[in-house]
C-alpha cells in the first residue's frame, strides 16, 4: 500500500510538471482527453454513495397499508385514483409512512399450476413478511389461497363487533392442513358490490378481500373494507 501511495504521487508530480506550461483551458483538454475514465468512475462512485445514504436514511420504508390486488387490468396501483381516495379517506401522511398498492399480480390457487409463478412467490414473501394487509381478487381464488393459511382466519380479529357487522359478506374456506382446522374457516369478505367494482372497475362482478395472515395492521385492513364499502368515517 505504501509503495502504491509513493508512486501514485510521482505519477501527479510528472502530470503536474507536463502541464505546468498550459493555459487553463490546455489544462482542462489535458485532463478530459487522459482522466475521462477516472473522472467518469469518481462521479459514478460519488451518485452511489449519495444514493444509497439517501435510500438508507431518508426513504420511507414502514408502510400505513399494502394490498395486493390480484388479477385486474384496472389502474389501481400508486397514485392511482384508488390511491388518491383511500389516502384522503384514511388522513394517511405519505411522507411519513407508505401506502402500497401493487395491481399487477396474476395468479389463481383455484387451478392447477395457478400458484407456479413469481407473482405468488412475490405473494408469499410479502406475506410472511408481515407486509401484506389485504389481498383482493375472484372468490375461488381466495378461498383457495385461504385454504392454504395465508389469510387471517376472521375469528382472531381483535374487534369481534366489526366481524359481527359485515357476517353476511363472509367466505369460508376448507383448509387443507387438517392440523389448522377441521372445520370451514372464515377467510374473507364478499365486496361484489363495493367500490372496487362500481367505481373503480378492478373486477367486473365477482370480488373478494382477504385480510393478510400475519399483518400487524388489521386497523388498516379493516378501514379499507369500510372505505370501498362506502361507510362514512368517523372522526
């Protein structure tokens, strides 16, 4: 290291010495036609270094709410008009939390093969992440993904009253884990006739939610059913 340090400044001092002789403008035709390489790699290394300490220390990362909506051709991701409402409907501050919407997953677990691609691989690790707070897509393919257990089973919500409110939406699923439950277990909800479909088009008639398995914002999932259900707020 030592050596390398000695000959770098020999090599500087013999540069210097050659173009101790130029103008200012010599000097700076000098340096781009011999150092553009160095000067493009230092210019890169310093954008990397800014960027990922702007990425580690500034970016939002916690998220208010993220829901998968599965198997629509509907604009309803980020930004989105979907977005836009649900974000003022909630009084959710974007800059200090996300709110996520991804609406370009494909996948069916109510046919075969309909789970062998990366969309419910993507599925999968967002759930087991504890991201996932909704999924929404067709009835049969909720329920197939709530027989497999990545769905709260709705009768560990931590408000039994909210449960009680919506009983005549609820989807039940056959699980296949016997282990899980030997009995239907509740998976989803019935929103044929929300938003979702009359507003903002995402699905033509047959709609389910799902609440993610192991979300650690129920409140959220549940605001979201109320928003597309058209329920006023409360303040």
């Amino acid at each position: 290291m030592g050596n390398l340090i000695i000959r770098l400044k020999k090599h500087f001092a013999s540069e210097k010495e050659k173009i101790s002789y130029l103008d200012t403008k010599g000097k700076a035709a000098y340096i781009l036609h011999y150092y553009w390489l160095w000067i493009l790699g230092i210019c890169f290394g310093t954008f990397l270094v800014l960027y990922i300490l702007l990425h580690v220390f500034f970016t939002v990362k916690d998220y208010w709410f993220y829901a998968i909506f599965a198997n629509t051709t509907a604009n309803a991701g980020n930004h989105s008009q979907l977005w836009e409402d649900f974000v003022e409907y909630a009084g959710y501050d974007t800059k200090e939390k996300k709110v996520e919407m991804n609406a370009t997953a494909y996948f069916d677990p109510s046919v075969s093969g309909g789970t062998n691609n990366s969309y419910y691989q993507m599925f999968v690790a967002v759930t087991e992440a504890k991201d996932l707070d909704v999924l929404v897509m067709g009835t049969e393919g909720l329920i197939g993904v709530g027989s497999s257990g990545r769905l709260r089973d709705l009768r560990d919500l931590e408000d039994p009253s909210f449960l009680e409110e919506y009983e005549s939406r609820i989807i039940y699923c056959e699980p296949y884990n016997e282990e899980y439950s030997q009995e239907p277990v509740p998976v989803g909800f019935d929103v044929s006739d929300s938003l979702l479909v009359t507003k903002y088009h995402l699905y033509d008639v047959d709609c389910a939610l799902g609440i993610g398995a192991y979300t650690t914002r129920e409140e959220s999932a549940e605001l979201f059913l109320e928003f597309i259900l058209g329920k006023e707020r409360e303040e």
